[in-house]
C-alpha cells in the first residue's frame, strides 16, 4: 500500500541547530563539567598516556591555540600528519580556538601522498610525528618540504613543548564563526586521487552532537576506541562527541585487537565505535574470554557494509546494543544511524533512519527524479551537515553538490515507508550483466552469511559475452577454499546471476585508512593478472 510513496524523509526539528564551534564546545564542558575526565591516550613524545580534565584540556588548547597564532593568521591552513596522540587531540582544538583550518593527513601515506596533500591544501603549517607502523614520516617530510615554497613552518610533534611555549607576542584568540572553515579532510581515496572536503564548524559540531544523542552518550560515560584522528569518526564523532556529552574520550594510538580489548576493560569503555574489520579481529582474538566488558553498553560500526551476523555475534559476545552509522566525509559526515530501541531486524539488516536536520531522498540515478518506497537509487542529502565544496575544486564540487543543496552520495539505497535505509552498494560499483543491474553489497551480504567467510567484497571484471560478470574476493576463516561450495551457498539464496562466477581467496584486503575496502586496488591487482582465480563457469573468449 505504500508502492507509491516517495523515497523522501524530510528533516526532523527534533534536535535543534547550534550555532557552535569546534573551540565553543570544549569551553562549554570545561565550564560545566571541570573536573570531569576528558581526555586520555597516548603521547607522540614518549608514548606514555596523559590525562585531561576538561579544565585541563581547555588550558592546554587556549595554550595551543596562541601558540599557533605566534606563527599563523586565522584562515590559514595547517596540517597535521600523525597517529593518534594527545598532542593530535589538543592540537583540533586550538586550531579550532585559533581559527586556522585543520588539514588531516593519514598517517599511512608516502612522500608522493603528503605532498599532494600538502600542495592542493596550500598548507602553510605541518606538525608531524617521526614514524608510523614502520612509515619514517619525518623522512618523508624532509623530502618533500623543498618543493613546497607555501609551507613555512614544521613542527616535529617531539618538540610539542618548544613549539607550545613559543607563543609571546601572540594575538588574542579570536572570535570564530559557526559558518567558518573548520578542517580540511581528505576522501580516503577508493576511487584514486583523494579530494579535500572542506568542512564547517556547524557541520562538525552538530554532526557529533546527533551522534551522541543516539548512541545515549552522557556524562560520566567513557567513549574508547582506536578509529584514526585524520578521518572523522575520530576527530568529529569521538572527540567532539565527547566534548558535547561531557563524556571522557580514551583511545589508543593505533588499532591491535588486543589493545584495544585492554582498552575497554582497563578504562571502563561504555560506548565504542569500530570498523567491521576491528570487530571481527576482536571477536577472533585469543584474549577476548578473559576480558571483562560489562561497562560495555553500546558498540557502533560503519564505513563498509556491516553483514547482520556480526551484529547479533557482537550483541551476544559483548552484552551490548549495536548501532550502524552511515556517512561520508562530505557530511561531517553522518546521515543515517539506527537508533539503540530499534527492533532486532531493522538494527541488523538497515543503516537507519536520517539524524535530525537532514534531508534525506533516493532519487533515479539518471533523470534524478525521487524514485518510490522500496526503488533502489542514488541517495542525496540536503542540510546544515554538506560540505562548503571540495577545497579548490569547482568542478568536483559542482558534480558533488547540485545547484538546490543536495549532496549526491554515490551511494545506491533503499528507503521504506517509515524512513529507514538500506545500502545497495555505490553507484559506480553497480554490475550490469547482460544487461542487468546486480548490486555487489547484496552478495557481499550473502556470502558473509556463510560460517567460512570472514570477510568478501564482490567487483565487476569485463567479460566478451556479458558485458561484466562478477568476480568474488573472500578472506576465510581458517577453513581450505571451496569456491563451488561458496556458490552454491549464494545460488541457494540468490537469483542465478548473482552467484559470482570468478573467486579468489585473500589473507587480508586492501584497505583505506578508514578501514573500507579498495576495490579499485582488487580491480587493478586483477587487470595486471596477480591473482589465483578460480573460474567455475569457464566459456571460451570470456576471461
């Protein structure tokens, strides 16, 4: 009776709109809640974890923030190139305080990513850590640093102290905006060359207070985790989050399973958000019988398609509700988040209903017409959350944004009668064989039903005769490959065509710094011929 419906939900009032920054809401805490635990983790000077009171960390962010201003105008750009760290967390918000634009670098990159980066941003500032999983970033800075004239001051984070007391004859901090620049964040690059998206204090303040709310974060409450600083389920859903709720933020500098199972036990941890890849490493570690959870109420994940098995295997395992969130960086960056009273169904099988003031509509990826209940199309939103524009690309931007507001995602989706959501896949991930449309994330979903399969992602390969056919990548669980077994399983739940004809078995996947799958890593591995295919429908001239 629906049939009809529109696949539209309009934005809900419910929660209103603040006309806050970055810098605001850390003073809001200190001022509420001074003594309250804000901060811990792990130092980039000697590695020893620092705690923070809200008082405390206020302090050392004006510090921070004066400092910056000995060096830099507001409205400049200065970069930040590290793992997690106390002096990364303290470093957001004075820039935040200071009015500068904060320029999140993974990491995880080379000399070639840093210094596009660093160019496209015009960088006029970089803080950096010495090294990083084996990664020698201070190398990889000296490198670098010549060929970009912009740059004129780096800041080693070992030299934190240096840098924070330099700061006589500093200005003021400033007054700051809500629609001010606030960061410049990177797309974690799944389809190639990343683009800066250039996001706002409202967008990010706002985006983080949403999160807390569904998630019933409070004050008191322990929000741990180990989710990268440079993406924004680190540096806006965690820190800001936090901040809002009054809630202490712990996190390690880096992911390890066993760590971060320590952290949730040692620390309390009442709410965490992890990647699909972290919980089931968690699942899978030898510690995890020992551990005691019990503070453990809410456990969040998204950036990639969460399968509804490990959702009921974490609520199990772990005594916790389970929320998914869904976004992207260009939304500071959620737009959809199942609720904790959701029923058992829509909490495991949907991406939820929009947070407050979005629109949300899917609409028909080529006439852009909003498509009915129940269609899978393109899902778009419009709100305070979308990006001014990717930073210095008009193109890009006017692609991305269309000229009445809306963000088109790129994302292929469902929506039901009541608002909720279902991810299809992406819309250039889309696989048409023989002229029909198949949706990777279905099968993907399917596969990961089956008890060998740990992880799967699911391409399109060109084939002479279909067009495309579908090639299967699967990383078991200690079990010996049987792709005819693996078919089978998806024939027995799908239509035909959706069975994968092509399977190749991984040790581990090519993944973002967000923890999402490159596909286009898996599609060039296949174009150069690197992997062991199995090919259960062999026909001559096909592959």
């Amino acid at each position: 009776m629906n049939a009809g419906m529109p696949s539209y939900w309009p934005a809900d009032a419910s929660l209103p709109i603040q006309d806050t920054t970055v810098g605001a809401v850390l003073r809001a805490a200190a001022a509420a809640s001074p003594e309250q635990l804000a901060l811990a983790g792990p130092s980039a000077v000697d590695g020893r974890v620092q705690r923070y009171r809200y008082a405390e960390l206020l302090a050392a962010a004006e510090e921070c923030g004066r400092a910056l201003l000995a060096r830099f105008r507001p409205g400049e750009h200065v970069a930040v190139y590290a793992p997690n760290s106390i002096e990364w967390a303290v470093l957001e918000f004075g820039a935040g305080l200071a009015g500068l634009v904060l320029v999140t670098v993974n990491p995880a990159n080379r000399a070639r990513e840093l210094e596009y980066v660093l160019r496209q941003s015009r960088a006029a500032g970089l803080f950096h850590a010495a090294a990083f999983r084996g990664n020698p970033l201070a190398e990889w800075v000296a490198e670098v640093r010549g060929g970009l004239p912009a740059l004129r001051e780096v800041v080693p984070l070992e030299r934190w102290a240096e840098f924070r007391d330099g700061m006589r004859g500093a200005p003021s901090l400033p007054h700051v905006r809500a629609e001010d620049p606030a960061q410049i964040q990177y797309t974690s690059g799944t389809t190639g060359a990343p683009k800066g998206a250039l996001l706002h204090h409202r967008g990010l303040t706002n985006n983080a207070l949403a999160f807390a709310a569904r998630i019933a974060l409070r004050e008191g409450d322990v929000y741990g985790h180990s989710m990268p600083f440079f993406h924004t389920a680190g540096c806006v859903c965690a820190a800001l989050g936090a901040a809002q709720a009054r809630a202490a933020h712990v996190f390690l500098g880096a992911f390890d399973a066993g760590e971060q199972l320590a952290l949730l036990e040692r620390e309390r941890v009442t709410q965490i958000l992890a990647v699909p890849t972290m919980l089931i490493a968690m699942l899978e570690h030898p510690t995890l019988a020992e551990r005691d959870l019990g503070a453990l109420r809410v456990v969040v994940s998204g950036g990639a398609s969460v399968a509804p098995e490990l959702v009921r295997a974490i609520e199990a395992r772990f005594g916790a509700r389970f929320s998914i969130v869904y976004g992207q960086t260009e939304a500071s960056p959620l737009i959809t988040q199942t609720r904790l009273d959701d029923s058992p169904e829509d909490a495991a099988t949907t991406i939820g209903t929009p947070i407050p003031q979005i629109e949300v509509k899917v609409v028909d990826p080529i006439s852009r017409a909003i498509v009915p209940v129940g269609t899978v199309g393109e899902l778009c939103t419009r709100g305070y959350h979308v990006m001014r524009g990717y930073f210095d690309r008009p193109d890009a931007t006017a692609a991305a944004i269309d000229p009445d507001g809306w963000l088109h995602t790129g994302d292929l989706a469902t929506m039901d009668a009541r608002g909720y959501c279902r991810i299809a896949g992406r819309l250039k991930d889309m696989v048409i064989r023989g002229g029909e449309n198949l949706f990777p994330a279905e099968i993907e979903a399917v596969l990961l039903e089956h008890p060998a399969v740990a992880e799967a992602a699911v391409i399109g390969v060109a084939d002479a005769l279909m067009g495309e056919e579908l090639a299967a990548f699967v990383r078991l669980r200690e079990a010996r490959p049987d792709p005819a077994a693996l078919r089978a399983h998806v024939r027995g739940r799908l239509a035909a065509p959706k069975a994968p004809r092509y399977w190749v078995f991984l040790d581990a996947f090519p993944l973002t710094g967000s923890g999402k799958v490159q596909k286009f890593v898996l599609r060039q591995r296949w174009s150069e011929g690197a992997y062991e295919v199995h090919d259960l429908a062999p026909r001559r001239g096909a592959h």
